[in-house]
C-alpha cells in the first residue's frame, strides 16, 4: 500500500488545494516554506501519481474545482453514537489497492485488535473490485470506499443472502440522505433510475471452528468529474448530481456504519428473512421479462422476486417458479 505521507510536500499542498481556491505557485511556497519548484513537482506529482484534476492558470495558480472534502477519523467518530464508536477500529487509507483486500490481509494475519467491527475506508482504490471481476473505478479524494470486516460464529454456508441485506442497508442510508427513487438489481446493484449510485461486493473467509469473516464491501458515488466517469462503462449517477450539492464523506461514512451494522445484528438473528420485503419493494425488474446470462447460458423468465436464502426466483413459461444463485440479469427487449 502506497501513502501519501504527511510530512511530504503533495500532502501539504493538499492542504491548502482542498479549499477549491485558487493558490499561486509563490502564495503556497510562502506559506509551506518551500521553493516555487519543490511545489511545482508537488502538484505534478498529485496529478501523475493521484490523477487529481489541478486547475493551473497562469496569473492565478492552482486549483481544485469544486475543492476536497477529505476523510477525517474525527469528523466520523463526531457523527458516531458513542455506543457503536467503541466497537469500532477504524483504519483511514489515503491509497489502497482495495479496501476489501486490506481488510482480508488483516483477517488472514490474525494480528486484529479485538473490537467487534473493524472498517477500512479510503481516499482511493487503484485496484477497487466490482461484482463478477469488474473493475471499481475509485478516483482519488470522491466517492465512497468502504469495507467492514465481520467475524461471527456462522459457517459460509449460512451468509448467502448478507448481500443483499447489505444492500438494503445502503438503500437505507441514501434514503436517510434524502434520495428517493431507488431501486436494486438482483442481487445488490443500486440503481437511482436506472443509473448505478453504489455496490457491494462481498468475501467471505471461512475459518476453523465454524467460523467465519464477512468483508463487506461498498462503494457509492458521491461525486464523478466527466473525466474520470469516462472510463465507466456502464450509466451511473452520483450522490452530487441527484441531490445537487456534496455531503460531507464523513457523515455518509459514519451513517452507513450504522446501518450496516444495524443490519448485521439483524441478519445475525433471523438471517435475511426481515429484509426481503424491502428488497423487493426496490427491486428494478419486479414483474419484468429478464434474461439471466450465466456464461453462455441465457435463461428467460419473469422476474417473482427472492427466495429466503436471497436466490432468484424467475417464472418460465410453463409458469413454474425456479430459484438460480448466479449469474447476470438483465431486461428482455420487448418486441
Ligand atoms: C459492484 O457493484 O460491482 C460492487 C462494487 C463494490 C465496490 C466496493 S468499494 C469498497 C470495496 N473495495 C473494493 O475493492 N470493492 C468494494
């Protein structure tokens, strides 16, 4: 894992850059004590090696538009009930391959420091993980990256469904920030009309005497600049474009940990049984014609929501009711 130390000049530039200002080259080499070169390789190497988007105008300086609303440990433990803020170990990333990766290293270390929960969250992700090897595009300083390690007294075989009880968290929490229109894609793809806002992505590492650690892995899009959405291959929305203004990360980290682990508590009782209702009040394709892709396999059928167990329930033709665990769904063209 590469960081961006604190003691290192793109890190103190940061700094000054994340109020969206603009900074001359010759302002911030006053005020951090550096040579207007040493700066000058500073942001080179914000933009190289951070791909941050630095505005640099000769006669003004530079500048972050629309500034860096940055993750602080602090500002989570403030927006933290004090119950759940000591149950939580939480380990602040600047950059990660994935935050999901980090947490599983640390799982399979054994080297955890004892609290319940334990949660990875990061700046960015230069190999974030999507669904079914996707790539999860993570530019540096937006968007939400976050991973909770889980330990519990459950063989594997018994979290099938934590996804999508995971997800109705997530649909929980956007709600809470006043996002209406949502929907989730089988098994747990969040879609603000038809747009992607978040995923999660689920490993599981089984572990002797029946137990197990579920990393939870989300992502939501909090904000995209064209220019680093260009590489999504897929429509996708963020938190900025529906509601119109940002909010703040550090809220949105400390209210999804709260859902999240609601929801664990939860799911540790009664399984994902108290979710499906809200999973498929949500569900994108309820009573649709879908096609389900799983290889080479295409399987046609009508979309009956999910099973207790969180499979898919697809009604063919003859009008019978079949359950499928994987594959990728999809809307059937009407002719
Ligand atoms: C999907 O919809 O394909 C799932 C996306 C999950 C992305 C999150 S971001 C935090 C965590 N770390 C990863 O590498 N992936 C998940």
């Amino acid at each position: 894992m590469q960081s961006m130390n604190k003691d290192k000049t793109p890190y103190k530039i940061l700094q000054v850059l994340k109020d969206g200002q603009f900074h001359s080259g010759e302002a911030l080499g006053y005020t951090l004590e550096m040579t207007r070169s040493a700066i000058w390789k500073g942001v080179k190497q914000l933009t190289s090696h951070y791909h941050l988007e630095i505005e640099s105008i000769s006669g003004r300086g530079y500048r972050i538009k629309g500034g860096l609303n940055l993750l602080d440990k602090n500002e989570i433990a403030r927006n933290t009930p004090a119950p759940l803020r000591e149950q939580l170990q939480i380990s602040l990333l600047d950059q990660v391959e994935s935050t999901n990766d980090y947490l599983l290293d640390d799982v399979r270390s054994e080297t955890r420091c004892g609290l319940p929960y334990h949660i990875a969250i990061a700046e960015q992700q230069t190999q974030g993980r999507g669904r079914r090897g996707h790539q999860w595009h993570s530019p540096y300083g937006h968007n939400i990256y976050f991973s909770l390690a889980w330990c519990c007294n459950k063989d594997p075989i018994e979290m099938s469904g934590l996804s999508l009880a995971a997800a109705v968290a997530v649909i929980r929490t956007l709600k809470q920030l006043g996002v209406e229109g949502l929907g989730v894609k089988w098994p747990n793809d969040i879609y603000y009309h038809n747009q992607k806002l978040a995923g999660v992505l689920i490993d599981l590492v089984g572990e002797s005497y029946g137990r197990t650690t579920a990393i939870i892995g989300i992502g939501i899009n909090t904000y995209l600049s064209e220019k680093a959405a260009s590489v999504i291959d897929q429509p996708w929305t963020s938190l900025h474009d529906i509601l119109g203004q940002f909010i703040d990360r550090n809220y949105i980290i400390a209210l999804l940990c709260q859902h999240v682990i609601a929801m664990i508590n939860q799911f540790n009782q009664d399984h994902l049984e108290p979710f499906i209702d809200e999973w498929n009040q949500h569900d994108c394709f309820k009573g649709k014609k879908v096609i389900l892709t799983n290889g080479t396999q295409h399987i046609h059928g009508t979309m009956q929501g999910i099973s207790k167990k969180g499979e898919l329930l697809l009604e063919d033709e003859h009008a019978t009711i079949k359950k499928y665990s994987s594959g990728e769904l999809s809307m059937r063209e009407s002719k």
